[in-house]
C-alpha cells in the first residue's frame, strides 16, 4: 500500500511539472520466483534486480490522468470518496486499486472505533501470541498489503496497550 501511495504521489508531481511527451515505465513485482516470502525489491541481488528491466510496462495517458485523482482523493483522506474511485479502470496501475481497498480498512469502524489492523492486532494478541517478532511475524502474514515495519506496528500496539485493548507483549 505504502508503495502505490507514494508511486501516485510522483505521478501526480511528474504531472503537475508537464512532462507532456516522456514515457514513464513501471516496475512492480509483488512476488519473485526466488523468494517464496518475497516483501519488495529492496531483498534482490542487482542481478535480480537487472532481470526486472524486462517486467517494466510503460504507463498510459489514461494512467497518468487517474494517478493524480487517486493522490488527491487519498490525500483528501474522504472515506466515500475513495470508495467512489474503486469504481475507476486502473489499467496498468493494477497494484492500487488493492491498495487503496485496504487502505479504506484503516479507517475505524463506526461502532467499535477500531481499524482491522488494531482488530488483528488484538485477535493475535488474545490468541496467546505476546511475543513481538512472533506477533509481527503473524501480522505480516495476513497483511503484507500494508508494507508495515515493525515500528510501526509497536506504535499500534503501544495505542492498545494505552487502552487496555491487549495484554503486555515482550
């Protein structure tokens, strides 16, 4: 998720700056046939890195025109309006229509005030996992979408804590 965040972002700057006639390619793996729990380019060798030149798509105008919306309405952070633009053709930025989906699932729901990641959080917890690179390991399992490290994931963790939402963890 936090990628295709960011990848829209530069689409939008690249817009905004009229670039008019330069091609823009996209590399976007989300498995690799060497890593069977693979998390992103930043674990490939150069040499596996050079194989990916040959995965590259170039981006087309109706691409490069839906990048800017989807930036403005995430940034808008309106949770309607996201929802609103899942109905669009995503063409060859087929990562982010998944991505913006799950971000729709950090928004709180309306009864509980919790997200799904504080909810899997919890279920994990109350499973008698309290270890920390146990529950990160188990959180990464289900939800590697959200490119989540493990500060961050401390971070959800610290804010159940705060609210009696799940026991201590190591």
């Amino acid at each position: 998720m936090y990628c295709q965040i960011n990848l829209i972002f530069l689409l939008d700057f690249l817009n905004k700056h009229n670039l008019g006639t330069t091609k823009i390619s996209l590399i976007c793996p989300d498995k690799h046939p060497n890593y069977s729990d693979f998390r992103g380019i930043g674990q490939l060798t150069p040499a596996e890195l050079s194989e990916l030149i040959l995965e590259k798509v170039e981006l087309e105008k109706m691409d490069l025109e839906v990048a800017p919306l989807a930036w403005k309405t995430y940034a808008d952070g309106e949770k309607q309006e996201i929802k609103k633009l899942l109905n669009h053709s995503f063409e060859k930025l087929e990562k982010l229509k998944p991505a913006l989906q799950a971000h729709l699932h950090r928004f709180p729901d309306e009864e509980t005030e919790l997200n799904s990641i504080e909810n899997l959080l919890i279920n994990i917890t109350n499973s008698g996992i309290t270890s920390r690179s146990e529950i990160y390991n188990e959180f990464w399992k289900t939800t590697a979408i959200y490119g989540m490290v493990d500060a961050q994931i401390d971070t959800c963790l610290k804010e159940l804590l705060n609210k009696n939402l799940i026991p201590r963890v190591n």
